[in-house]
C-alpha cells in the first residue's frame, strides 16, 4: 500500500507500531488516531506475517505486508471438505 500523503518524519517511524497512541493530520486535514494501524499490526502478528513501513515527508508513505504461503492445518482443512 503507498500513498503520496504527508509522510513521515524519520523518529516517528521508529515508535510507529509503539504501544503509545498518537494523533495525527493528514494531508487533507484529516485526523488519525493510528487505530488501523494498530488493528493491522495485531493481524500480521496473529498470522505469522511481516509488516515494514518507508516513508518520507512531503513524498508519502508505503506499508508492505507479507504473510506465509501456508499455515499450518490448511491443508488438513482443505483435504477434509
């Protein structure tokens, strides 16, 4: 996902997925609250996957998310149906 928003001050990379709340302006006023962000890191943790963040100010911002090709029990489930 990459946006060309705001983007994102180097030290505030550092404590993005932090356990500190923050609010912030988007780059049409908008206001976050970095709820999404928190809710996306919890999935990517609970399903093994990655999750890394660039940015750069005034140029935006891009999230990539990996996740294993296979979980453990799928095929079980899958053979099973």
């Amino acid at each position: 996902m990459k946006d060309e928003g705001v983007g994102m001050e180097k030290a505030k990379l550092q404590s993005l997925f932090g356990n500190s709340a923050f609010s912030t302006f988007g780059s049409m006023g908008e206001r976050g609250f970095g709820l999404g962000l928190k809710l996306t890191k919890e999935f990517v943790d609970q399903n093994k996957g990655t999750i890394s963040v660039t940015s750069e100010p005034g140029k935006g911002t891009c999230f990539v998310l990996g996740f294993p090709s296979q979980a453990k029990g799928v095929e079980r489930r899958l053979d099973s149906a």
